[in-house]
C-alpha cells in the first residue's frame, strides 16, 4: 500500500478543471441544480412529516454512505415511516437518525463530509457559506485518480480539497458546491460507474 503522493493547492485545483471542462452541456446543467433538486425533495418531505427541512438534511447525509441517490431518498422516506428494516445502514447511524427528529440532533462539524452533506442541502437556495462535499470521487478528482483503487480522506486532504474546489468555483463564477457535483456527474461517467 503505497502512500499517495502530496499535491499542491495548483495541481489540485488543476486536476479538478480538467474534469468540469470535460463535462458535457448536460452534466453541467444537472450538476448545477443537483443540490437545488435535493433541497426541493428535502423541502416536501419536511413539509409533509411536519419536520424542518435542517432536520430532513440531517436524515439525507446520515443515511446516505455507500447509497445512489435514489435509494437514499427512499430511505430517508422509509425511515420517516417507520420501516428502518432493510435500511443499509448501521445501528448508531439509526439511533442518530432518531435523535435528528425527537431531539433535535446535529452532526458535529468534525464529521466534515456528512456535516457539509447536509448543509449543502438545507443551504442549497441561500448558500452564503458554500460548503464542499469531499466524498471519495471528490477527493479522487482533486488528486487525478481515475481507478477504482481506495483513497484515504485524511483531515488535512480534506481542507485542501475543499479550498481547491472553492477556487475552481471562484474562477468558474461558480458555488463551490455546483463544481463539485459537476464533476462528480463527468467523473462517474469517464471513469464509467
């Protein structure tokens, strides 16, 4: 297990606009809105379970790891009813998911992904803050890896990611969260996953 070699804020920032200009017309534009479309879906199930969409955010990134989107939706739907069996999922994750809605949970800001997960979602339409998701298709774009093989996310890989990712967003006249998603829509396709 070779330990990765250590890229600059540049090469990074490099990498990640190499992705967002192979992007097509179409992944653009379903990038572009993808968080936007969460926060609508977010926002109707909060409305219907008389829930606040903060909370409904919080249940989405809990239970997203290791989920397509559409499983993850139906998840959050299936949790909010009541049927947590066949949940992917563990039991901590479970007991947090219920203390989102009794208690009014909060994931900390130490779990950078989930935490930024769920407030690219809540924040979506008013995101003044724009925080960047680093999930490891994330981190693999900013480091140029285009294989299958695992990457290891640590805190500091984290930060710098998010920076280059924002500096992208800052060129591109772009949120940070839109090139994000962009090239997570253009990468799953080269790579074809």
């Amino acid at each position: 297990h070779k330990t990765m070699k250590k890229l600059s804020i540049r090469q990074q920032v490099n990498r990640i606009e190499s992705i967002l200009e192979q992007a097509t017309y179409t992944e653009m534009m379903e990038g572009v809105v993808w968080y936007e479309e969460a926060n609508e879906f977010a926002n109707d199930i909060a409305n219907e379970y008389g829930l606040s969409l903060g909370q409904i955010s919080q249940l989405i990134s809990l239970l997203s790891p290791q989920k397509r989107w559409e499983q993850n939706k139906i998840d959050v739907v299936r949790f909010l009813d009541g049927e947590t069996n066949g949940i992917f999922s563990t039991k901590r994750t479970l007991a947090e998911c219920s203390a989102v809605v009794d208690e009014g949970f909060i994931i900390p800001e130490s779990r950078m992904k989930t935490f930024a997960f769920a407030k690219c979602i809540e924040e979506a339409k008013v995101n003044e803050s724009d925080p960047v998701v680093i999930d490891r298709h994330a981190i693999k774009i900013a480091y140029g890896q285009m294989d299958a093989k695992p990457i290891i996310i640590t805190d500091c890989r984290y930060r710098e990611a998010v920076e280059s990712y924002q500096k992208v967003a800052e060129k591109y006249g772009m949120k940070a969260h839109q090139v994000q998603a962009v090239t997570w829509v253009a990468y799953k396709r080269i790579v074809n996953r």
